[in-house]
C-alpha cells in the first residue's frame, strides 16, 4: 500500500495532467497496464476502456505483432530524417494511398495538431504558387476541435479551450454545424443540413472567396458531441469548395482508420478531399505518429522553380521510422481482423441495446456511427435544454463504478457538456461489447 501511495503522491506532486483542474481532494487514476479493451489501475482495478485512451487504441491494448514491428524497426535503425527518405516512411505512404482510395502524397508529423497545421500551411503555399496570395482565412466549425497548438486553436470551435489563450492566429472563421437532434422545427434532416452547407456558402462569400483558402472539417465532429451529418451536407460542403477554389481538408484525427465502420470517416460521404489528416489510430496510439495526405494534383504545383520550389517545412520527429513501421503493421492487422467491419457490426449492436436507454428521462438522443457513439443529455426532452456538467460528470463517474471508462465532451462555455462518449476499441470481443451495452 505504501508503494501505491507515494505513486498517488508523486503524481500529485510532478505531473500536470491535461484538461483538469487541480485536484485538491482525491487523486487521478494511475494506470500501470492493459490489455485487449481492458486497462488496469495501481490498485488492481480493472476497467473496461470505451475511450480507448483518448480515441486511439483501435487495435486493442497488448498486440505483440506492433511491439515486434516497433522494436525490431528500433534495433535495424531507430532514426533518420526524412529531409532525405527511409524504408518504412515508404512502405507505410504506400498502404496509406491503398487506404486513401487515391492518389495521395504523405507528409509526416507526431501529432493530430501538427498534421493540422501543416496542412493550413500547404493551403495558403498552394494558394500563392497559383498566384492568389490573398487566399489565407481557414473555416471551420462550431463545436469542433482541431488540435492545442495556437493555430489549430484558432481552428477549433469551442470558446473554453480558446479565450485564455487569445489573440489567437487570425484568419480562421466559424459557421454553424448541422445538429440534427436541434435541428430547428419545420426542417426535416436533408433541409436542415442542406441549409447548414448554404450557411458555409455565405461565409465564404461574405469573406470574399479570394480571401478563403480551405475549410476543415471532421466528417462527423466527436470530441464537440458526435454530430453526424446527413450524406447530402458533406457532398454539398464538396461542391461549394470546387465552386470558390477552395481546398477541403478532412480531418481524421479521430473517424479515421475504422472508427466509423470504415477506413476513413469521408469514405461514407463519396467525397474526395484535397487533403486529408491523421494520427490516433493510425499506430492505434502505440507510438506518436501522424500523416498529412495531400491530393497528388496540389503536390504537383509545388514543383515549380525560383522561391516556390519546395515546401518550406521540417519536422525533426515526424515519420520516425518505428512509428511508420508499427503504423504498417496496425493496419494489416487491422485488416487481417476486419476491424472495420466490426467496428460497424459491434457499434450497431450496441446502439441497438442502447436504445432502451431512451425509457430514461434525461436521454434525449443516441449517436452511433461504427464505434463512435453519442449519448445525449437533456434536462427536458422536451425542451431539450442540456443538462449541467455535474450531471454528465456524475453519469461518467457512476459508469467508472461500474468498471465502464466512458468519456464526455466538455463544453462548459457553451453549455454542450451534456454528451457522453463511448469508442472502445475495434477489437473488442462479443463479451465486452455485452458489457458495454
Ligand atoms: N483533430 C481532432 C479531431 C482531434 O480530436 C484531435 C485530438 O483529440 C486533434 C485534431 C489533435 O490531435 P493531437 O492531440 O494528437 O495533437
């Protein structure tokens, strides 16, 4: 017991945990291993993980098959840049491109965030090799969340992760995303995001679309409430982007690598982006890694001679050759295991089993798209007024009692802290998705 205590105390004493208050009373679980979808606590505790860490142990704790590929890749050779090139950076762009469904360049990073901004970098180059230099502004959405670093901030459209760390890069614009469960009366889903994507056309003419370089957009917004578009407001988004010579990047960070049910989240939606970012699941967390994907056509234009002859970025870390070649072998095993399709069959189930939470006067809606899964919390069904923080807070904590790790999104400004998130591993066996339910 003494060991677990100063383990409790040294924590409380060195780490600065991300995304909590000070905890004056208490302590924050100390996790010392896990395994499949499960993790365990210093004291023994065994939880079922539904967050699978922070969205991204896709393939499930403990493969041995990405720990061989890493450490093996680390004894052969553990670093090289990739100013020059390196085996596994090759192998795993082209697994990608067969991920991708095209004709993508890869440019490497650590994290969600710096795939992000690299990609608003690549935006406003693109813009200026094609002699339009004026096009820098980004929109994005509220209620989305695009990364920590001071760009990305500024792109992510949550107020309290934002004020106390403004004047944040400017250029970067907001509209409304469609909320089909607040949907305004009178629409039905297809008119309510149709008039979502009109809201999106506005805001880049009320720009000026010679000022507008790209929009980002996750295809289904998780962290800000899993907001799940209808077919036809994806599709449109594509079609005003064309219209105003606008790049669209779809960002990844989380719907991708089978969390929707499919390989990526935008391959549910028949578009095809301009760029396209990734990192979570792509090593299924095991090892930071990130992709920024770049529509071959916009590389192209880089090719040109004089100041423009290059991407004027590096990034030390990006790409290291462990994280490719576990990220190669994640994928096969993804593949080998139809994680994607079970992803799809295991979330259907659930939500299914789900829906008799509905009995529940303060459910006001269930989400799910693969095993990505939104439980909704409402003071009043109908009113459909939110309920507080402490509300979801208390659900999530008696989930933990129950041996369940679920998540909640945690928009206190807006009042949106009302939905609780469950994305367990893909892996998961029929036992835990029972559990689950
Ligand atoms: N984009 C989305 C949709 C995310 O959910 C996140 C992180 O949760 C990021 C970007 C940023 O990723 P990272 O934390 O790896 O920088």
């Amino acid at each position: 017991m003494k060991q677990k205590k100063s383990w409790y105390e040294k924590d409380k004493a060195y780490v600065w945990h991300h995304m909590k208050p000070y905890q004056k009373d208490g302590h924050a679980m100390v996790v010392k291993e896990a395994q499949g979808a499960w993790i365990t606590d210093i004291e023994d505790n065994k939880y079922l993980d539904a967050m699978s860490g922070l969205w991204c142990v896709n393939a499930g704790y403990g493969r041995k098959e990405l720990v061989e590929a890493a450490s093996q890749q680390l004894a052969a050779m553990p670093f090289y840049p990739l100013t020059n090139s390196h085996t596994p950076a090759i192998e795993l762009a082209e697994k990608l491109r067969e991920w991708l469904a095209g004709s993508y360049r890869i440019v490497y990073a650590n994290s969600g965030s710096e795939a992000n901004e690299t990609a608003f970098k690549i935006a406003r180059q693109f813009h200026r090799q094609h002699g339009n230099p004026h096009k820098y502004k980004i929109i994005s959405r509220y209620r989305s969340y695009h990364g920590s670093t001071l760009a990305t901030l500024a792109a992510t459209g949550q107020a309290q992760r934002k004020y106390l760390y403004e004047p944040l890069p400017e250029g970067f614009i907001h509209v409304r995303a469609p909320d089909s469960y607040r949907k305004p009366e009178g629409f039905d889903d297809k008119a309510w995001n149709l008039a979502c994507a009109q809201v999106m056309e506005d805001a880049i003419l009320f720009e000026r679309p010679e000022t507008v370089a790209a929009v980002i957009m996750e295809p289904i917004i998780t962290g800000g409430g899993i907001l799940i578009p209808h077919e036809s407001y994806v599709k449109q988004v594509e079609k005003v982007c064309r219209k105003h010579d606008v790049l669209l990047i779809i960002d990844e960070v989380i719907c991708g690598f089978g969390r929707t049910g499919k390989k990526f989240g935008f391959l549910h939606y028949g578009i095809k982006p301009d760029i396209v970012t990734m990192a979570k699941g792509i090593t299924s967390g095991y090892l930071p890694l990130a992709a920024t994907a770049v529509r071959e056509e916009l590389y192209e234009s880089f090719q040109q001679t004089g100041e423009n002859d290059h991407f004027r970025h590096v990034n030390t870390f990006g790409g290291n050759p462990a994280a490719c070649k576990l990220a190669v072998r994640n994928l096969e095993l993804m593949e080998q295991e139809n994680l994607c399709q079970r992803a799809e069959e295991k979330g259907a189930a659930i939500k299914k089993a789900l829906m008799k939470l509905f009995d529940h006067p303060h459910v006001g809606d269930v989400r799910q798209k693969g095993l990505l899964i939104g439980i909704e919390l409402v003071k009043d069904k109908d009113t459909k007024e939110p309920v507080d923080d402490s509300y979801s807070t208390e659900v999530v904590q008696a989930c933990k009692k129950h041996g369940l790790i679920a998540g909640k999104n945690a928009d206190t400004v807006s009042g949106y802290s009302n939905i609780i998130n469950i994305a367990p591993p893909l892996s998961l066996t029929d036992d835990d998705a029972a559990f689950i339910s």
